[in-house]
C-alpha cells in the first residue's frame, strides 16, 4: 500500500513525530510505500538543520532524513507554515533578506498543493498529531 | 475522483489549527475533487457571526467562510450536538450549513476516502 503521511504537532513537545516516525519504519518494513512526508503546522521545525537536542535523544530531523535517503521518499515542509516560523531555504532567505537558511537537505519547501496532491496519489492518507 | 472530507475541530482562535487548515480547505478545493468540510466539537465557534478579534490583536479570518461556495466547497455540515452543547443555533453561524446527528457524522467519515482532521 502506498502511503501519505501528514504530522502537525510540533516535535519535543509532542510525540506525534515520534509516532509518525515509527510507523513509516513499520509500515516500509512490512514491504509498503512512502509516498510522502508533509510536515504542517508546527511540524515544520522538524525541518530545521539546527536541532541540537541532548546526544542521548534522537534528533528528528536527521533521523527523517536518513530514512527517506534510504527509502527515497518525500520530506515536504509548508511554504507558509514554513516562512511565518522561520524555517527557510537559501532561495526564500534571500528573498526575505535573511542572513541565514536553515532547511536541512533531504526537505524540501513546497506549496499546500503537495499535501493535496499526496492524498490523491497515495492509497491512504494518516494524519499525526494535531 | 476523490471524496475528501475536513474536520475542522478546533476554536478559531487560542491555536493557528483553524486558521492554517482552512488555507489547505481552500488549496484542497483547487484540485477539482469533491471536497466536503464537517465543524464539530470547538470547531463550530469559527462560523459563529460577529466575530471581533481587535482586543486580542489577531487577523479575524471569518469572513473566507463566506467565500467557501466559490471555491466549489459546496457540502458545508455541523454536527447537531457541538452545536446544542455550545448554546448556539442556526442563526448565530455565518454561512448556511447543514445539521448533522452524530450517527450522521459517522456514516459521512465512512463515505469519503480521505479525511484531514484539524
């Protein structure tokens, strides 16, 4: 089964991520796809490549970046949940006439239409946190 | 084709849920699916009429639900019962909505293929 998975609660605060998480490494090894991972909400500080959580947690922006390296999926941040929380790539940074980005690699920052697009694309849609 | 269904749950203000969801209603209705929108719970407090968020010093963003039947979001429901259990009537909500029993709620969840719950 093909799946889209959409995570709206912040990460630390909330396990939902965490949940998220552990359910595309359940459901991938049970031989099922990951379409696409969109981060919404306050989700989008997952995206940061600046998390320095203690060396004994997990970092969840690494993790998720390892896994759809190894998987080939999609991490896709909002635009605008993304921009309003400071979450930015090299290109909106500039735009924004920051002195720094912060996106980390594997994410990528895109329009709410990619959330669309990944419920009609995928078999079923679960959603975390929220 | 796909049967799309939003649960807005949340009050409009107090969380950015309602406001931030109702930007993916608005995106969703731009695919051309059929795309139903459900207020259930504190959800129901966004449609309530005269809302003034001056003091509060956020953007009042209840006038877009008007706006929602010309973004081909044309099947708009409340449940009955959030409803009753707020002390609110049809009257006090800014668009026309359709009533719902919450056996109604649960058969509508059934019919569609994806839900977005916010």
């Amino acid at each position: 089964m093909k799946f889209a998975i959409l995570i709206n609660s912040a990460p630390f605060t909330y396990q939902a991520s965490d949940t998220a998480y552990q359910f595309c490494q359940a459901a991938l090894k049970k031989g099922h796809v990951i379409h696409r991972v969109f981060f919404y909400h306050d989700a989008v500080y997952i995206g940061s490549n600046l998390l320095c959580p203690p060396q004994d947690e997990p970092n969840p922006s690494a993790r998720w970046q390892t896994l759809a390296r190894q998987h080939g999926f999609d991490l896709a941040i909002c635009i605008a949940a993304a921009l309003k929380r400071g979450i930015l790539n090299e290109q909106e940074a500039k735009r924004y006439g920051k002195l720094s980005d912060n996106l980390a690699p594997e994410f990528k920052i895109v329009g709410l239409g990619q959330l669309v697009e990944a419920c009609l694309s995928a078999d079923r849609l679960m959603e975390f946190g929220g | 084709m796909k049967k799309i269904l939003f649960i807005q749950r949340r009050p409009p203000y107090g969380t950015g849920f309602a406001k931030e969801a109702l930007d993916a209603i608005l995106m969703a209705s731009a695919f051309e699916q059929e795309i139903s929108l459900v207020f259930t719970d504190d959800g129901i407090w966004q449609l309530k009429t005269q809302q003034d968020t001056q003091a509060v010093g956020l953007k009042n963003f209840s006038p877009t639900f008007k706006a929602l039947g010309l973004y081909e979001v044309k099947q708009i429901y409340v449940e009955r019962l959030a409803l009753e259990q707020r002390g609110l009537q049809l009257q006090d909500l800014s668009i026309p909505v359709t009533l719902l029993t919450t056996e109604q709620l649960r058969l509508l969840i059934q019919q569609h293929d994806v839900i977005l719950s916010f």
